[in-house]
C-alpha cells in the first residue's frame, strides 16, 4: 500500500511540475521549476560585478596557486641569482636510470631543439660560429669549450636560458621546462666533444666517471 501511494505521489509531483512548466505557446515563457539552478545571471569578463569588492568580474588567481603545468624557478634576475644557479642548480633527471635507448631519444630531441634555437649563434659545434655570426650580424658569441667558459655548470647554463646573459636574450617563453634541461644536456655534450654529432656516449660519463 505504501509503495502504491508513493508511486501515485511521484506521478502526481511529475504531472503538476509537467503541466505546469510546458505551454503550447512558445512564445511565453512557461513557468520554471528551480529556474536559479540553472539560469544564473551572467556577466561578460570586462564588466563591473556587484558580487565582489573590487566590482570587477574577471577574476585573479588565488595566492599561492600555480598554474597546471607550470615550475617555479626560485633563482632571481640577478648577478647573485646566476652565482646560486651556478653553484645549486641541478639537473631533475637522474640520467643514470635511464636505458641507453631513453638516452639516446633525450639527445636526438635535445639536439633538434638546440639546432632549432642555438645553433644560429652558438653554431652546430658549439663553438660560437653560427649562421649569424659568420655574417656578422652578432659578434662576441662565446665557445662553450672549457677554455673560454671554464666555469660554467648544468646550472648556469639553464639560468642563462631563463633569463639571458650579455647579447642573449632569455629563451624562458620558448621552451618548457623539460625543453630547456634536454638543451643543458646537448650543451654539455658539446662542451665534451665538439664534434658535429657528439655521441650519447658522453651523457654517460657525466653521470658515471666509471665510463
């Protein structure tokens, strides 16, 4: 009995809110069940709302929240920042842990990014003779042997990349965070062995002095 009359409640609940809410002239808008749960007032981006205190409806990120996908890079803009970089800065990757094959497939895209962004300045070998400057359209590029950058690290390098440094201008919008470590990676290679395609063989001696 119980369930019966609860079956004749639902139908009756359902024929009211039906023949209530639908009319045969659609040009009049018919009564709504809950309509605040579905028709929200609406505001463009750009224009004033009364809802918050500084009237506007285009909203700021919550302090303290980062962006998906995006990395902090705690190291500053700054002589004292490069020196840190320098000094702390290391590579995410531990590069022993990785098969011969992920190393070889590291190298073969940080080659193509270095080829793409670098090479034009730094030239193929590293050795400061690209495109440009054998045109001379920028002069004073640097080798990245370790005779005329003897103190440079994996670190330096990805905060010169970040920011920039002298006539380079910063690469930080280009290139996503594993983008910029796999050219670090190509970079130290070169600086090991100029040779026009360096080996993978040299990751391995940075990461094992056993090779």
């Amino acid at each position: 009995m119980k369930k019966t009359f609860l079956i004749l409640g639902t139908v009756l609940a359902l024929a009211l809110v039906f023949g209530t809410s639908c009319r045969r002239d659609k040009t009049q808008t018919a009564l709504e069940y809950m309509p605040n749960m579905y028709r929200g007032p609406a505001f463009e981006a750009y224009t004033s709302n009364p809802n918050f205190e500084d009237g506007l409806s285009a909203r700021k990120p919550v302090n303290g929240t980062i962006a998906r996908g995006y990395i902090p890079y705690d190291y500053s803009n700054s002589q004292q920042g490069y020196d840190s970089a320098l000094a702390y800065l290391k590579t995410p990757w531990d590069l022993r842990s990785f098969t011969s094959e992920e190393k070889e497939l590291l190298m073969q895209d940080a080659k193509e990014l270095y080829t793409i962004f670098c090479s034009h300045c730094h030239g193929e070998k590293g050795d400061g003779n690209g495109i440009l400057v054998e045109r001379e359209k920028i002069l004073g590029v640097p080798s990245y042997s370790s005779e005329k950058l003897p103190n440079i690290t994996e670190g330096s390098i990805y905060h010169v990349i970040m920011y920039g440094k002298n006539i380079m201008g910063s690469h930080a919008s280009q290139l996503s965070h594993d983008e910029r470590w796999k050219i670090v990676q190509y970079v130290l290679q070169l600086r090991n062995d100029p040779s026009p395609n360096p080996v993978t063989a040299s990751v391995e001696e940075q990461t094992n002095p056993e090779v």
